[in-house]
C-alpha cells in the first residue's frame, strides 16, 4: 500500500487512468447492450420483449400509414399527425414509469467508472438507440416521410431529418423522465406522482376506450381548431409542421422547427446529464439534504408508529405491526398500494367520459384486484430478511397468517370505503349483488395468493441505497413478479366465478333470494380461499425454507459451475437452446392473444352484450347482430382458453426435452 500511494495518500500519476485514454464509451456501451440482449432471449424476458415487439410494431406500422390517408386539406393531415404523434411522445415520456427504464444499463453500474458524466451520458444514449422499441419508435415515425412523399419531392427530404429528430426527442425524453421520476420517488409525493401517472396508464388501458367517443367529438367539435393549434405548437407537432412548412417553400419556419427541435433535444441532454451527474456523485451515500429527509421521514413514522398500539403484545401481533408499518413506510410497498388506488379510481372515472357509468361501481373490486396482483412478490420484497422467520422454531404459520391480516387490513377497508362510494354516487342498484358477491371472493383470494405465489416462484427486489426506485422493476426478478402479478390478477378473477355465476342465474331466474345468496357464497369462498391457499404457503415455508432464502439472497438467476461438455453435448445444448427460445416466443404470442381473447373480446364484451350498452368501442362482438353477440363473446373465450392450453402444452415439451 506504501508503494502504491504516495505520502500526501494519493494515487501516484502514472496510477492515474487517463479519461482520454478509455475506449469510446458509446462503442463500449452499445457492444454490451447487444451482448446482453443476444444472451437474454429465452425464458419469460424472451416472451414478454417479442410479445410487447409484435404489439408494438404493429401500432407502428398503423402509425406510419397514417401518412397515405388522403385528407381534405394538407392542413388537416397536419394536425391529425401532430396529435398522433403526441400521443407517442407521452407515451415514450410515460412508458418508464411501467418498464423501469433500461435493464441491461443501469446507473448503479457505473458509479466507479473513471468517465465525466458527459461522456458516460453520451455512451448511454447511444445504447439507447439498440432494441425493440426505439426500431418501433422509428417506424412510427417514419408516417412523416410518407405523408411527406404525399406532398411532394423536397417535404419528403425534410422529412427525413425530422423523423430522426423526432426519435432523438422521445429517447432523450424518457431518459430525462425515469431520472426526474427516480429522483423525486424518494419523497412522499414522488410516490403520489408516480403512482399517478402508472394508475392512468392502468385505467386508460383498462376502459379508456369508453372515452374514445368523448375525444373524437372533441376533436371535431368546435374545439377541433383550438386543438389542432395546440398540437401543432407543441414540440411534439414542430417536425410534421416543418414537412408542411416545405410544402409551402417556407424555409424559415421549416428550419425554425426543425432547429427548434435538434436545441431542444440538446436542452434535454443537458438536463438529464446534470442529473446523472448528481446521481453518480450521490452513488449510496445521501448529502446532507438527503439525511434530512430520511430524519424527517423517521419522525412521521415514529409519529404514525403510536396508531399501531392497538396491536396485541404477543408474536402474531409482532408480526403483524411489522408488517402494517412497511405498508407504510416502504416506499414500494406504498407505490403499489398507490398504483392499486388510482387503477381502480381511473378504471370507473374514464368511462363517464362516454357516458358508460356501468363501470364505476366496480372500482373498488379493481383496486383488490390491483392490489393482489402487485403484491404477488411479498416475501420478495423483504428479500434476505426471510432468514428471522426461519431461525424462530414454528414461526412459518404466524408470519404468514399475520402477513395475511396486514394485507386485508390494507386493502380491505380501501376497497370497500371506495366501493360503497362510487356505487352510491351513480344510481346502480343492480350492482350491490354482484359488488358483495365478488368483493369477498376477490379479496379472499388475494389475501391467499400474495404469500403463497411469493413462495412458489420468489422474486427478491434488490436492495439499493441511494440507486433510483424505479429501477426495481428491470431487475433480473422483475421479469418473474410481472409474470406472477399477471398471474394472480386472472386467479382472482377466477375465484370471483362461482360467486358471480349464482347471481348470474338468480339475475335470469328473476329470483331475488337467489340473486342476494350469491353474497353468502361470496363471502364463504373468500374465506375458504384465504385459509386454504394460507395454509399452502405455510407449507410451502416450512418444507422449502433453506431454498427460499438462497433464492432470496443471490437471486433468481444465478449461473451455477457445470462441468464441461463434450462437442456433441455443446451442439446439442444449443440447439435445445434454439429451441428453447423458438418455443418461448410462441408462448408470448399465445400468452398475448388468450390475454385478449379471454378478457376484453370474451367476457368483457359479453358482460356488455347482456347489459346492451350503447358504446360499442373495439369489442368485435358489439358489431354483430343481437343474435350473434354472446356466441360469437364465448367463442372468444374459448379461443383464449385454446392459447393458454397451447401455452401450458409448449411448458411441459420444454420441460421433457430438458429431462431428456
């Protein structure tokens, strides 16, 4: 160590690396992301990037032939474009605070690298421009060129600079948006924010079709000129005005927006690498302003700590008021939480835009269901901490039933306060049925599947100080907690059935006592799923503790030492590799299209065809005869439930060619 510093305990200068002398950061940095992406292509990462790829470019390539509709007036083309392409900006802007941003490339990764912030940033962006959606964002973009080709030879030249200026926009915005996002997610309101904006996007995906008339009529009302002068304004509409603004040979407001847009990408730049800057100067150690906060934040908590004496003094109740205060005060735990809120909340607020106010009453049994989904990695948000419940002799069945209660207890009061409300609000009668047949069954279920599912397949969030919040859901176990949220958020539904199928009968029975029993059977087969599905995960605790904790502590991938093969056992491998991955890809397809089929094309659009209402929106049954409309519902669901047996019948091939 002598040797190694000088006396004044600094690195001698021929010990110094030079920053010049370090390999191109964006040639690096690209060459990694490639390698990670090639070395990722199997297991369920492989099937939810072709899936989202396949939905995406699909979307895109809609986009792009946008540009041949022959519009009245090029004005008018103009400002449908724009709006278009605002609706992609928010979404690039938006879609963070649903992937977590990159998975391959994260800041935490870099913290010690010998690069200004600049350069690094620069690397970074350049890896940005490798993948599936920035190839979708150009194909979306690229409806500029086509509209342009429409108006002649030199639009279609400037169109082509501002296609690329419109994707360096949408890059550097999302990179700007997840790190402003990660940095205020630390504080309470950063949690609202965030939550917020993921709730929207929830809900609009949920029901925001119901609104879909309500923004056409706006946008040909006599609000259409106002509005077709405020996208146009927007930097989002300046590259499709610079196409127009060539049409007509006016140079000046074409190189305007198309200077305007290139300065603002710089502007941006510049913004996102102050804050990296900040980011990696903090790395996990917090300034003094950060202390300030977590002070701050341990005197609320110590102050919302005296609510919990209620708690009884014994080991289950321990439990318990451990678990009340991380719902609280884990800043994930509350994020979910949050997100469940205003899911349901947007689920049965949009829809009134339409004036379909069928879906409000529901809101409540969305936030259950939200919540159970998002919960699904329960045991994997405490991560390592696993080990004080396995050190405690016959701890398994009072830390689950405990962790059980606290869920409830949460969520419980939420979803019946917001319930009771939305359905008081709209003058629903008929919805109190099936509102107090389902809600026990949904929230039952949950209360069961949230330990059980954590411990079925663990997903371990990591643990990272000072990092980005956000940065949870592009972890290496993000890929399984989605799969399991998603897996949940059905089996809740499923458990609602026999409780919704009694007052189903009673509603075409026309028997009123039977219609009320569905609420009896609601109730008895939540509790019954909330014991049974408890008593699995006790189970399960107990028998497989020591495997669940070094899952828990090293993650879900780890790469074991195998011995080495043979040339013949190599090729083999690969091409069970190639299979593998082959096979996957197929999954996500058909994980996808029975997602549809089931859900929005099968029940949703047969609830609705039952209900007669007069907003059709893109349920493919609607806008068939009276006659046609429920078979043509149920077949949907029976082809969705042909994808899942493709997909269940795809796992066990896998599984036997790995045997053999």
């Amino acid at each position: 160590m002598a040797g190694f510093l000088n006396r004044a305990g600094a690195l001698p200068p021929e010990r110094v690396v030079n920053p010049a002398a370090v390999p191109n950061p964006a040639a690096v940095l690209t060459g990694m992301k490639l390698a990670v992406l090639r070395r990722s292509m199997s297991g369920p990462r492989a099937a939810s990037l072709i899936a989202g790829g396949v939905c995406g470019v699909l979307a895109a390539v809609g986009t792009a032939l946008l540009g041949l509709v022959d519009f009245p007036v090029p004005e008018a083309g103009v400002g449908t474009i724009a709006l278009v392409l605002l609706v992609w900006t928010v979404g690039w802007a938006l879609g963070p605070t649903l992937t977590g941003g990159d998975p391959t490339l994260r800041l935490s990764y870099f913290t010690l690298v010998p690069l200004p912030p600049r350069r690094l940033a620069l690397g970074l962006l350049a890896a940005s421009f490798v993948g599936i959606t920035p190839l979708v964002g150009l194909i979306a973009f690229s409806v500029l060129i086509v509209f342009g080709a429409g108006l002649g030879l030199l639009p279609a030249l400037v169109a082509v600079p501002a296609t690329l200026l419109q994707l360096l926009l949408v890059v550097v915005l999302a990179k700007l948006s997840l790190q402003c996002l990660g940095s205020v997610a630390r504080s309470r309101l950063g949690w609202e924010l965030s939550a917020l904006l993921v709730g929207l996007v929830c809900g609009f995906l949920n029901t925001g079709w119901f609104g879909l008339a309500f923004f056409l009529e706006l946008l040909g009302g006599h609000w259409a000129p106002v509005i077709g002068t405020v996208v146009r304004a927007l930097p989002s509409g300046w590259s499709v005005v610079a196409v127009d603004a060539a049409r007509r040979s006016d140079w000046a407001l074409a190189g305007a927006c198309l200077g305007g847009l290139l300065g603002l990408c710089a502007l941006l730049f510049a913004a996102w690498t102050a804050l990296l800057s900040r980011q990696l100067v903090r790395g996990t150690a917090g300034g003094s302003r950060a202390t300030a906060r977590r002070d701050a934040a341990r005197r609320g908590a110590a102050r919302r700590s005296a609510r919990l004496r209620a708690v009884t003094d014994s080991p289950a109740g321990a439990v318990l008021g451990k678990e009340l205060r991380l719902w609280a005060r884990d800043p994930r735990r509350a994020r979910f939480l949050r997100i469940a809120l205003w899911s349901g909340l947007f689920t049965g607020l949009l829809p009134l835009l339409g004036g379909f106010s069928t879906v409000l009453p529901w809101t409540g049994v969305v936030l259950a269901l939200y919540a159970g989904a998002l919960g699904s990695s329960l045991y994997g948000l405490d991560a390592g901490a696993l080990w004080l419940t396995l050190v405690a002799p016959g701890a398994e069945r009072i830390d689950v039933r405990a962790r059980q209660w606290a869920w409830l207890l949460v969520v419980g009061p939420a979803a019946l306060l917001l319930t009771v409300a939305a359905t008081l609000a709209v003058p629903n009668g008929w919805a109190w049925p099936w509102l107090l047949a389902t809600l026990p069954a949904v929230l039952g279920a949950g209360a069961g599947l949230t330990p059980l599912t954590s411990l079925l397949g663990p997903a371990p969030f990591p643990d990272l100080p000072g990092g980005n919040p956000l940065d949870g859901f592009s972890d290496e176990s993000g890929d399984q907690a989605r799969t399991q949220s998603l897996a949940v958020l059905l089996l809740q539904l499923a458990a609602a059935l026999p409780a919704a199928g009694v007052v189903l009968a009673g509603t075409l029975l026309h028997s009123a006592p039977l219609r009320w029993a569905g609420t009896a059977v609601g109730l008895g087969t939540g509790l019954l799923y909330a014991w049974w599905l408890g008593r699995a995960a006790r189970h399960r605790l107990e028998t497989r503790g020591p495997e669940l904790l070094d899952v828990m502590r090293k993650g879900v991938r780890r790469q074991g030492t195998e011995p080495a093969r043979s040339s013949e056992e190599q090729e083999r491998q690969d091409r069970l590799s190639a299979l593998s991955r082959r096979r996957t890809a197929l999954a996500g397809l058909l994980v996808t299209a029975g997602v549809l089929s089931v859900a929005p094309q099968g029940g949703v659009a047969l609830g609705m065809s039952l209900l007669a209402p007069a907003n059709r929106s893109w349920f493919l049954a609607l806008y068939l005869p009276q006659g046609w409309q429920v078979p043509v519902a149920a077949g949907f669901v029976l082809l969705g439930s042909v994808c899942f047996f493709g997909v269940y019948r795809l796992i066990r091939a896998k599984h036997a060619a790995e045997r053999e």
